[in-house]
C-alpha cells in the first residue's frame, strides 16, 4: 500500500489539478478545467494513505457516491483511474471533448474537416475556412453524407 506521501507525490505530478486543504488534514485535487460541473477528481487524499478518485463514467452501484476507494491500489492503477477521471471530465456534456475532429472524404479526393466547438458542430476546408455550422454533430454528418462525403 502507498503512503500518504506517495499518493501525494503521484497526484502533485498533474500539472492540471490544484491541491486543495480540507478538514482533518486531508486533501482534495480539483480540475478546475473540467467540462461539466464536477471538479473533485481526488476527494480525501487522507494522512493514513485512503482517498477516492472520481469515477463518474462507472455505473453508481459500481461506486461510493460516484468515487472509487484507492487505499491498496498501486501506483499503476491509480494512474489509470486518475487518467481515466481525467478523459472523462474533460468531455462536454454532448460526450465529446473540446475541439475534438473527425476528417471526410470524397471521391475526388476533398477533404473536410468536422470539429466539435462546444456546443456546436463546424466543417472547415483545409485552408480553415468554415462551410457550415451545426447544432449537433449528427445534423453535420447527414450534411456531409449528402454532399458525398465518408469518414475514413
């Protein structure tokens, strides 16, 4: 089992996450960039080593209070779930992160690009211009899709 030092050490290499004093000498680490309302990622990092990373892409029967318990976990696994919050969190509520982007393609050999700007859906041209705007990506694809473009 890690210590409280060394959960300390390995959650103060996330540049992006601020440590944050509670009561009873334990710490909390926020990120503060999330995309939706949750910013807790490590939640009671406490002195005899417990703390629970969040865990809100698991189903809540599979969590306590939509966190997992780290105490025994080890250095490797704590990674994953810290990444795994990470990933998470940084995802809009549409389910997408910020400036994520697909390319399409035509048979002449076009290419345009789908980007999600939160909340909306853009296609540029490879020079950036833009070609339309969409409230939701599934309006931009049909969009696409009829102009004869496919997603490699």
């Amino acid at each position: 089992m890690l210590s409280f030092e060394e959960k300390k050490a390995l959650f103060d290499e996330y540049t992006e996450l601020t440590a944050v004093p509670v009561s009873l000498d334990r710490i909390n680490y926020h990120f503060e960039d999330s995309a939706v309302a949750k910013t807790i990622v490590i939640r009671f990092l406490h002195p005899n080593g417990n703390a629970f990373v969040y865990a809100g892409y698991l189903p809540k029967e599979e969590t306590n209070k939509g966190y997992l318990s780290i105490r025994d976990a080890d250095k490797k696994t704590i990674h994953e779930l810290v990444d795994k919050a990470l990933a998470f969190l940084k995802k809009t509520a549409d389910g997408y992160e910020e400036g994520y982007s697909e390319l399409w393609f035509d048979q002449r050999g076009d290419v345009l690009r789908l980007v999600y700007d939160n909340p909306m859906w853009s296609i540029n041209l490879p020079n950036g211009q833009i070609e339309g705007v969409f409230k939701t990506k599934e309006a931009a694809e049909g969009y696409l899709l009829d102009e004869s473009f496919f997603k490699d």
